[in-house]
C-alpha cells in the first residue's frame, strides 16, 4: 500500500494501531475499483451512437442490420440510464445484436458491439470479462481498418489492466493509443491516454513523471472543452498530493474537479470525489467536514447501486465516530461495510474490516470477541501478505488466547 511505511510508524502508538490512516489505506485501494467504472473519462454513449447511425445508414436494405441497429439501440439507452441492473441489461441486449451481426458477417458493427459490451463490464468492475472482449474486438477494428476504433479498444486495454494491477501492461498498451491519437489528430482522446500514463506512474510511486503527464494533459483536456477529463486529471492530481502527505494541495484539487463531475453528469466520479475530500478532512481533524462530505456521498453510491462505494463510505463513518470517541456507533458502520466488502469479493476491504473491528472490541475490552474478529482476518491477511497486520494480529491473538 503506498501508506504502509506511515501507517507503521504511526500504528506503533495509536490505539487504535492505525486505525485512520489504514482505513485511508484500504480506502485508496477500493477506490481503484469505482475508478475504473469511467477509467475512460469520456464516455462510450456518444462514440457508440455515431457507430451504430453509420452502420444504420448504410444498411438500410438489410432487415438483419437494420434489427440489429434497433437492438443496439435500445441496449444504449438501457445503458444512458446508468445503474447496475439498467447496464446488465444493456449487455443482454447487445449480445443479442452481436449474433444478428455475426449471422451477416458485419465486422464493424461486430467489433462496436464486442467493444460496448466489454465496456460495460469495465463500468461494473468486472474487469477480467472486459479484457476477454476488449481482445476480441482489437483484430476486428484491425481488420476493417478503423484506427479510431483500433486506438480506442487500445486506450481502454490499458484502463483495464490498470484496474487489474498490471501497470507495465497497461502502459504497453496505452504507449500503442497515443500516436494514433495524434495521428488521428484526437487532442481530447489524446488528454485522456497522457491522464493514463501518469496515473500509471503515480500509482507506481514516480510522482515526478506522473506531474509531467498530468501537466500535459490538463491543456490538451480544457481546450477540448472535454470537462470530463479535466476533472478525472484534477482527481488524479488530488491523489497525489493526498499520498504525499500535501492534504491542503489535494483538497485544492479535489475541489476543482467535483464540480466538474458534477457538470458532466458524472455520479460515480462525484461520489468517488466525496469521499476523497472525506478522507482528507479526516486526516486534517476536521470531522465534521468528513460526515457532510460522507453523507452526501452515500446516497449517490445508493441510486448507482455501487456495494463497493457504500462500503468505502460505511468505512468513512466509523472512522469519524471512533474518533469522536463513539465506538458502539462506529462498530455499527464497520459491521454494516463488513458483508458489502464479502458480496464485492473485495479481499483487503474485508480483511481491514475485519481487523478493525477486532481492535474496538479490543479496546472495549471485549476479548473474546476481539479475538474472533483476529482469527477471522488473520487467513486473509497472509493471502495479502500484509507482513506487518499479521505479526501485529499472531501477537494479539497469543495475548488474548486463554
């Protein structure tokens, strides 16, 4: 974590063994998981309609292009409408165009489709389906000689292996989108794959180069007008900041950008941003801040349905009632992100869930239950390899055995 080293330090006396600045931690991390739902800061909706109206347009004569123009169509609005259950939905929908275009052998209106469903897998966090069709539809958009298309099924590529931890895959293939990009003359497409570049590096820790690709970005973004892409660089560059300790420089900037998302209809990224500035009014004590900033996030992650995002929140609040000394009201929230961090499948939300719920019946001097709550995340802290919780746990567990 890029906390870690900090998180010790401080651990070694607090408490609560960290309980904020892991929290922070572990938050950053679930993040990754909303971020990748628009890794692309524009969106798929406007790229899509062009596609299919041309596909239209030049199909008319065709009952089976022009079924599946109407299918791919109604998928679309299905996904416009932005929810979990409207988005699954759409994939529904366009698988069934998909075989409408396979049965004629339609390869640009094949590879759109591929691509858009492969899309809305990487909108829902499941990115190992999306990479499965972001690979069909690449030789597709290749075949028929479309370097718009081939550039962004390249673009999206590297967002999804971003979100799936590889970031020297990621760069490989987000260093193939730029000079066609460029090539292509794209100026907004081009802001938004120098934006991956530097998240790349900054989560790798080169925040030196990371600045250099933001700062090339950002020009690019707001001459295009593309509000969506300046507001996911001003983020990005919030995190950054955030992780170098420079908590007023990353409010700065998360400021910047939640109006932006705001603007642009973005509820994920704005709710995404909420929580960030959460976050850092904890760090600054300033907790009051923290609760107005959860409580307007929380019902965003509600109406997008996103576990992850209300989890990530639920963990928000418990912090600021442990440290406004209400322990009962924070266990509350820590056991109600608990089974959210289960049903996502998400590992270190569970974990530090767990772990942290271990230390306030700790600290309420409710053993056994601490000591449950220790055993239960020991297993998935050595699947993590979280050296420094695990001692921290083997120690606490001996102590509280009978």
């Amino acid at each position: 974590m890029a906390k870690q080293n900090q998180t010790d330090k401080i651990s070694q006396k607090s408490p609560l063994f960290g309980i904020g600045h892991y929290s922070l931690a572990v938050f950053t991390c679930i993040l990754l998981l909303s971020e990748s739902v628009v890794a692309a800061p524009r969106q798929l909706s406007p790229d899509f309609q062009d596609k299919s109206s041309q596909i239209a347009q030049g199909s008319e004569q065709e009952k089976t292009k022009a079924a599946a123009v109407r299918v791919m169509q109604e998928g679309l609005e299905l996904y416009k409408q932005g929810t979990v259950e409207s988005k699954r939905r759409a994939i529904a929908k366009w698988e069934e165009a998909l075989s409408l275009y396979r049965a004629v052998s339609e390869k640009a209106g094949e590879g759109v489709i591929l691509f858009g469903i492969g899309r809305t897998y990487f909108d829902l966090g499941e990115s190992q389906k999306a990479l499965s069709y972001f690979n069909q539809s690449l030789p597709l958009f290749r075949t028929v000689g479309n370097k718009e298309w081939e550039a962004k099924n390249l673009i999206n590529l590297g967002h999804t292996y971003y979100a799936l931890r590889e970031n020297q895959k990621a760069l490989e293939y987000f260093n193939q989108s730029l000079p066609l990009f460029r090539a292509l003359g794209d100026k907004a497409f081009e802001a938004v794959n120098l934006w991956g570049i530097g998240r790349v590096y900054n989560t790798l820790g080169e925040q030196q180069q990371a600045l250099e690709y933001y700062n090339q970005s950002l020009p690019l973004s707001r001459a295009a007008g593309d509000k969506a892409t300046e507001a996911a660089i001003l983020m990005e560059m919030g995190r950054m900041y955030d992780r170098q300790g420079e908590k007023q420089k990353a409010l700065a900037y998360f400021n910047q950008s939640l109006p932006l998302f705001q603007q642009v209809g973005n509820k994920t990224e704005e709710a995404t941003t909420l929580n960030y500035i959460g976050f850092v009014y904890l760090d600054l004590k300033e907790k009051q801040k923290a609760l107005d900033s959860f409580n307007q996030s929380l019902p965003l992650w509600r109406e997008i349905g996103s576990k992850a995002g209300i989890a990530s929140t639920f963990v928000g609040f418990g912090v600021v009632y442990y440290d406004l000394g209400e322990k009962q009201k924070a266990l509350d929230y820590f056991h109600q992100s608990l089974p959210l961090f289960r049903e996502v499948g998400y590992k270190p939300g569970e974990a530090a869930n767990l772990w942290i719920i271990a230390n306030i019946y700790d600290n309420l001097g409710e053993k056994q239950k601490a000591l449950d709550y220790y055993k239960q995340s020991l297993p998935l802290l050595q699947q993590l390899n979280d050296k420094p919780r695990i001692a921290a746990t083997l120690s606490n567990i001996k102590r509280l055995s009978p």
